[in-house]
C-alpha cells in the first residue's frame, strides 16, 4: 500500500511523493504536505512557463522567480500562467 498525505494544493488524502524533491527544508515540507498529483501538476505547469519565459534555470532570479511561482501554485494563490493556457484540470 502507497502512502499518502493530505494534499493541501488538492485539499484531499492522495499518494504521497517518494522522496523529498529538493535537498532543503522547503523539500521535506513538501514531501510532507503535497501529493504526488500536486507535485506533477506543479511539474508540468513549471515546464510551460519556463519555455514561455525562456527562463534559465543557471540564471539566480530565474531560480527565485520560479520559486515564488511554485509557493504560490502549491498555496492556491494567484499565480502566472502561461499564455492562452488554462488549467482546468485541478
């Protein structure tokens, strides 16, 4: 059996990431309160900004941008989309 955790981005007991994806506090408080679901939609939404943006992940403010985005992702704040996409399936 997989474990879970309640998903706060998903508000709902779901499959709970394998390990922690960063090597920080902030990647054991995700472990410990988002799902696997969450940290994928995050994943795919983070892709898509990245290559609208043409961000760099060598580049220190394209790092803390995308840091912010995450926060505000995982928290259900406002944050940005890439262009014409909308997601719907959250």
């Amino acid at each position: 059996m997989s474990k879970t955790v309640f998903c706060k981005k998903l508000n709902k007991e779901l499959e709970a990431l394998d390990y922690a994806p960063m090597p920080n506090a902030k990647g054991e408080e995700i472990l410990a309160n988002y799902s696997k679901q969450a940290w994928k939609l995050w994943q795919d939404h983070q892709t898509r900004i990245i290559n609208e943006k043409e961000l760099s992940l060598m580049n220190p403010e394209h790092r803390k941008y995308l840091l912010e985005q995450m926060n505000k992702f995982l928290n259900n704040e406002n944050y940005d989309e890439a262009e014409g996409f909308k997601e719907d399936n959250i």
